[in-house]
C-alpha cells in the first residue's frame, strides 16, 4: 500500500514539475493559466493541490483504490516542506 501511494505522490510531481518554468509544458501552462485564472492552481500551479486530483486520476486509470489519493497528497504536502 506504502509504495502505491508514493508512486501515486511522485507521479503528480512530476506531472506538475513539467509547467515549470523553462520546462517542457511552461508555455501551455501559462496559456492554460491565463484562460482559466485560479483554477489552475489544482491543476498544476500546487503540487500539493494538484496531487488530489492527478493520483485521483492516476488511480482511476491503474485500477487502485481512490482513497490512496489522500496519503499522497499529505506526503506532497511533506515533500514540499522538505524543499523550502
């Protein structure tokens, strides 16, 4: 269970990592970003936010329980303390 949940963590982060900026989808995250606004924060703006609903999509599509999704998502939340 441990280790589908941190696939699950790691999965969302690097999802959201490529909108970074100089990354691979920057410029359609900043065109996403300024069409929709603020919603696209859950999307891939937060990690921690996106994390929800991309292990909730990810799990979906693999076959895993959703409620996996929680844990990941507090484990970004620790992961994202680790990186300040």
């Amino acid at each position: 269970m441990i280790e589908k949940i941190i696939i699950l963590c790691l999965c969302s982060i690097a999802i959201c990592s490529t909108t970074w900026h100089d990354m691979i989808f920057y410029k359609q995250a900043e065109w996403i970003e300024s069409k929709i606004g603020w919603y696209a924060k859950p999307i891939f703006s937060c990690y921690v936010c996106a994390s929800l609903w991309w292990s909730a999509a990810i799990a979906l599509m693999v076959g895993w329980p959703v409620y996996y999704c929680l844990p990941a998502m507090g484990l970004s939340a620790v992961i994202s303390t680790l990186n300040d």
